[in-house]
C-alpha cells in the first residue's frame, strides 16, 4: 500500500509546462507545482506474498488495485 500523487495529474503538469518553456518562459519564473491529488494504490499480489489480509473495506477505497 502507498499513497502518492496522481500520475495523470503529473503528466498533465509536464505537458504545460514543456508548452511554457518552448515558447521562451525562464524556468526560474515557472513556480514548484505540487500535486493537489492523492491516490491509494493497493498490490494485492504483494500482500498476499507477505502472507497480509486486506479488508474489502480498504480494497474499495483504494483508487488503483494492482493484482
């Protein structure tokens, strides 16, 4: 388990800013961006490797299950 910033939120603030410094901004007048999204990102292969339960409660909050 782990929490951690959106990817997608990520890769949308890459793109803009890649389209600020192509048209000539300075990077030091681009500001620090951080992401204002968090996600729950739950293995359940791993768990189960460790010999861990996780409660469906849990499964249904995180925002990406990997299998």
């Amino acid at each position: 388990m782990s929490y951690g910033g959106s990817l997608t939120e990520s890769f949308r603030w890459v793109g803009v800013y890649a389209g600020r410094i192509l048209k000539g901004e300075k990077l030091a007048n681009l500001p620090v961006q951080q992401s204002t999204k968090i996600e729950l990102f739950i293995n359940l292969k791993t768990a189960e490797a460790l010999g861990l339960e996780v409660p469906a409660t849990l499964l249904t909050r995180a925002d990406d299950v990997v299998e």
